[in-house]
C-alpha cells in the first residue's frame, strides 16, 4: 500500500496545485459540488480519483472526506480531538434551509429526471408560509442575506442579475446534507416551538446539524 508521500510523489506539479486548490475549497465551504461549474467538476473528479490521498491527508488534521455518487465531496470530522467549528444560523436562516431542503427532497423522490434541480422564490414562499411564522421576520430584508450565506457554502445559487420573474433558486445536492432527515421532524418542531414562545423581536441563535468550516456570522 502507497504511503501519503509516495502518493504525493506520484502527481505531477500541476496536480500538486489542483490537490492544494481542493484541499482549501473543503476546507472553507465544506463541499465540492460536481455540477455547479466546470472548475468544481475538475476538482470532484481529480478529488475522486485521489480519494486515498486527500483522506490520509485530511486526517492528519482529523478530517476526512466522502465522495457521493450524485457529484457531492464532503469534508467530515472524523476525530473527538477535533472540535469543528459549526456555523451558526439564525432561527430565521434555520427555517429557510429546513424549506430548500424539504423541496429538494420532494422533487428527488417525486423522480425529478432534470439535472440541475431549481425552485422558485414563490414555492419557497408558499414553503415558508407552512411554518405559520407570517410576519415574524421582515422577509424581504432578511431572505436573501439568508440565500447568500447558503450559497458560501455551496448549497445552493441564485442569480440576483436575472429579472424577478425569471429568477430562480438552484438547489445543489449538497443540500441534502445539510440536516440530517432522521432529525429533521425534531429539528422543525423545537424551531417552531422557540419561535412561537420566542415572537417576533427575539433573535436568539439556533443551532442546526449543519458542519461548515467558515468562520461565525
């Protein structure tokens, strides 16, 4: 079995710079998403095709990666010495990822056949107003600071340049792996039930299972 140096030796010096590139993209957004661009589909499948490489590496620092059959690199923690720092989202973020997340999920198991899986801001409105938080949050203010922070870490994409009508909400495989779906239900019910004791003009912070490598908002 190859040690990591003799793997290491084996690449060439442009290799060496993609291995580097990758090990930085994990690092800081947590995923490498296949299909959000030809640059992110290099790096999946040179992540892919290294896989024993990148894992004795990320261990040394007690991580490790997993690589989906559906065009998704995830980096795990994967030692109790390390503590991994979670990012933090507010009750209001927290409802949003719960929403994108349940339409992901409806629209992989209703058989959606398209490649690139997309919702509109009017299902994720409709999404939000099953949470019965109507006028809790001022949305139009805090919606998209909410999709910008999703979209750092590689869950999702809109583009904010298209006309409001035309815009949409793509919604990366990555999502998936932001809640754990055996949690959800729980997750969903302690949210509502902070938020309808809490009101309107409490903002306390809530923690979801989501592990990202960034720093704190």
């Amino acid at each position: 079995m190859s040690t990591i140096n003799e793997m290491w030796d084996d690449l060439t010096a442009s290799e060496k710079l993609v291995f580097k590139k990758c090990c930085r993209r994990l690092l800081k957004e947590t995923f490498i998403v296949r299909d959000m661009d030809d640059d992110n589909r290099k790096m999946f499948f040179f992540v892919k095709s290294n896989e024993g490489l990148f894992s004795d590496y990320l261990d040394l620092m007690g991580f490790d990666i997993v690589v989906k059959d559906n065009g998704v690199v995830m980096l795990q923690n994967n030692s109790t010495d390390v503590v991994v720092s979670k990012q933090k989202f507010n009750k209001f973020q927290s409802i949003i990822l719960c929403c994108l997340w349940t339409l992901y999920m409806d629209k992989v198991q209703s058989g959606s056949l398209s490649k690139q899986i997309t919702t509109s801001f009017p299902e994720l409105n409709a999404e939000l107003e099953k949470f019965e938080f109507k006028g809790a949050f001022d949305i139009k203010s805090n919606l998209k600071t909410a999709l910008q922070l999703f979209a750092r870490y590689n869950l999702i994409f809109v583009n904010w340049n298209a006309p409001d009508n035309e815009r949409v909400i793509v919604l990366y495989p990555s999502i998936q792996f932001a809640l754990d779906e055996s949690e959800f239900a729980t997750f969903v019910a302690g949210v509502r039930e902070k938020m309808l004791n809490a009101g309107p003009q409490n903002e306390d912070i809530v923690d979801d299972s989501f592990d990202a490598e960034g720093e704190e908002e």
